[in-house]
C-alpha cells in the first residue's frame, strides 16, 4: 500500500499542472498521479487543436474569461521557456451577413470588458492578414491567438514534474473509494488529500465522495479534416461567429503549429464516453445512461439540443462538413482535403435537473479531496491558472475543511 501526500487521478493537462503547481509551492511533497491508460494526454488533452485562445467568448464574470487571458499569456511563455513550437498565427472571426455583425460587436464588447486584445479589420484589412478570407464587411482579428502541439506541451510538463518526484502509476484504473483507501487494479493507495481530475470520468469518482450529485457528463465527438493538398491556401485560424447559447464555437480553420491546415470539429452526440470508433470500448451501462439524458434534451429541445444534434451528424458527411468551411474563404480545393482525423470527446457537464449545459468551469471539494467536475474547452488554454486556483481552494478547505462549490 503506497501513501502519497497528494494523489491525482488523471494525467491530462488539468492533472498535470495541478500536480506541477502543488511542487511549486512545496518541493517536499510527494504527489502521485493514477493514469488509467498507459501513457499521458491520451484523451482529450492530446486529441484537441492546440489552439491558445486569447479569452474574448466568454462574460466577464466567468471563471473562463480571467484564466483564458491569463493562461494564453502562461501557455506561450512556458513554451519560449522550454523551446516548445509555437505559431503566433492569429485568429479571424469572421461574418457572413448583417445579422452576424451583431455577433461580433457582442464578442468585441466581452473582449474589451475582459482586458484581451481585439481589433477591428475592414474587408481589405483582412485581406492584408489573409487574402483568402471572406468576411461580410468587417471582421475581428485577435493577434494573440497562437497554436502549439498540445502533446509536446503535455510531455514537457511530464518531464518536468518527473525529474521534480511525482509518481505516475499508469494502467491504473480507479475501481472504489473504501474508507481512506483508493482501490485499483493496480493495488492499493492511501493519501492526505485526493485531486480527482478524471476528465471523461470526473463525475462517477466524484459521485462516490458525495460530489457533483446534481451532474453528469455527457460526451461529444470533435472530428477535425485535414487539408492535404498544401499549407499556404489559409495564413490563419478562420472562426465564424458562434451561437453564445451553447459552449461550441462551429466549425472553423485551424493552423496548427506546423502550419497545417484543418477544418473542424464537430460536436455531434455521443453515445458511450470513450466513443470514438465504432463500437471500440463500448459500455453498455453507459449507452443507457447517456441515451436516457439525450432523449431527455431532444424531447425538451433544451439549447436547441434536436437542432444541433441534427446538423451535427450530417457533419459525418464529408461534402457537407467541407462545405460550412468554404463559407469563410473565397477559394479552396474541395478535392483537396484528405481524411478525418484521431477524434476526440469532449467531456461536457449537464446539470441533470435543468438539462442545462454547464458552460464554466465547476469545482467541488472539502478538507480531503477535490474534484474537478467540469474542465471544458478552452481548458487546455486555462490549464495554468486554472492549476493555481484548485490549489487556492484546496489549501483554502483544508483549513477550513467545509464543503465548497465554484462555477
């Protein structure tokens, strides 16, 4: 039986700079993480676009507004630090008619109230920018959104926190909370205080430390297609203007950090947690509980849920999943994309009660353990500050040992 003073479940980006931040602050820690799969990232940490987001989606109040401006700033200076790729691409948002303009002056004013940097650019600006985008009449152009590896990112904080102590007990898949003990399949573990950061899983470990009750996750497919034909077609990340109702921002170009081209994701219904590919680690128990919630949302329509699940899965068309992309730019080679890529799920909390899709992020914990319920996009930009904080609150309840909810 190994006792650390902090075990973390979950080495995605979240676990990993929690337990880096616990190190910064006390060296002599011993801090453990239980990884369920046999390496780090291998889950929505190393499956999302590597976009560092600049912060301007979101209200001022949110918790995502403060740690996306700060973790952008966070994410490219750890990467100069450790000479990680980065590609300071910048960002246009663009519109395709009058009504859309409205969206943009709204995202303009939630970038303005939340101190990022955004610019206005007329059509022959833009074009200056990127001459293959199409916006109507203006655009906003972030110049601080950047891109980077989001698995270089993770194996550099790895290794960090490696040659600074931390255990990383891979394979080991949380079974059962028993007393102060932690059952796995991998044995036994006991600790002083237990970071859950389980991701796709969050909500089942938390719901046996009597946490997260009123949640649950429901996953979505992100697919992204590769544009194989060349990488200069597009110089930047084209956005459309996002439905602000829902936590999807549509699908959009992305430069990656090796300045390739791909258009995505997409949202669409998942109907187990690890769903990516066919029938591939299908749970039955989980089938009937995600399925019982998404009927749940079609039949009330909850945030348009029929619509959007619609439109997602026509999405599996590659003709119609090209053809929203081509809406942004003037010219692009429609034969010239290649095929989807690895997917990823994105692990979205649901408030079981109001069928709302909880759009922030949620913490719930007391003086023992602390578990990160909902940690969605752009978390990887977040990842940081948002690392800071959970370890202000656990410092915070472990003195005062009440039990706290933030989000």
């Amino acid at each position: 039986m190994k006792h650390y003073n902090y075990l973390v479940i979950g080495s995605g980006i979240i676990g990993l700079t929690i337990a880096r931040e616990l190190l910064i602050r006390n060296p002599e820690l011993t801090v453990g993480i239980l990884e369920k799969e046999s390496g780090i990232a291998q889950h929505s940490s190393g499956r999302n676009s590597g976009v560092l987001h600049a912060g301007f989606y979101y209200t001022a109040d949110s918790l995502k507004a403060k740690f996306t401006r700060e973790g952008n700033s966070a994410m490219q200076q750890y990467c100069i630090v450790n000479g990680l790729r980065i590609n300071n691409c910048g960002k246009l948002i663009v519109a395709t008619d009058v009504d859309e303009l409205k969206g943009l002056e709204e995202l303009k004013r939630r970038g303005d109230r939340n101190g990022v940097t955004l610019h206005w650019k007329s059509e022959e600006e833009v074009t200056e920018i990127d001459p293959n985008v199409k916006t109507y009449l203006k655009a906003l152009y972030s110049p601080n959104t950047a891109s980077v590896d989001p698995v270089e990112v993770c194996n550099a904080l790895k290794n960090e926190i490696l040659a600074n102590g931390v255990e990383i007990i891979y394979n080991a898949n949380f079974k059962c909370k028993r007393n102060n003990e932690i059952i796995t399949n991998r044995g036994i573990y006991t600790c002083d205080y237990l970071v859950n950061a389980a991701g796709l899983y969050a909500d089942k470990i938390a719901h046996q430390f009597g946490f997260g009750k009123k949640y649950t996750i429901i996953p979505f497919k992100g697919i992204y297609l590769k544009y194989d034909k060349n990488k200069t077609d597009i110089a930047t990340n084209i956005y459309p203007v996002p439905n602000l109702k829902n936590p999807f921002l549509g699908v959009h170009f992305t430069k990656t950090v090796d300045n390739s081209i791909k258009i995505g994701p997409t949202a669409i219904p998942a109907f187990w947690r690890e769903n990516y590919k066919g029938l591939q680690k299908f749970r039955f128990d989980e089938f009937l509980q995600i399925l019982y919630y998404e009927a749940k949302l079609f039949l009330k329509n909850s945030f348009n849920f029929r619509s959007l699940a619609f439109d997602e899965m026509k999405k599996y068309r590659k003709s119609i999943f090209i053809g929203l992309s081509l809406k942004m730019v003037k010219k692009l080679d429609k034969e010239g994309f290649g095929q989807f890529l690895r997917p990823g799920i994105r692990a979205q909390l649901l408030n079981k009660k109001t069928l709302e899709l909880v759009q922030d992020f949620v913490i719930e914990g007391d003086a023992n353990s602390m578990h990160v319920l909902n940690a969605v996009s752009p978390a990887f930009t977040c990842s940081m500050p948002f690392a800071k904080y959970v370890v202000d609150e656990i410092e915070l309840k472990k003195r005062g040992g009440s039990h706290i909810e933030i989000g």
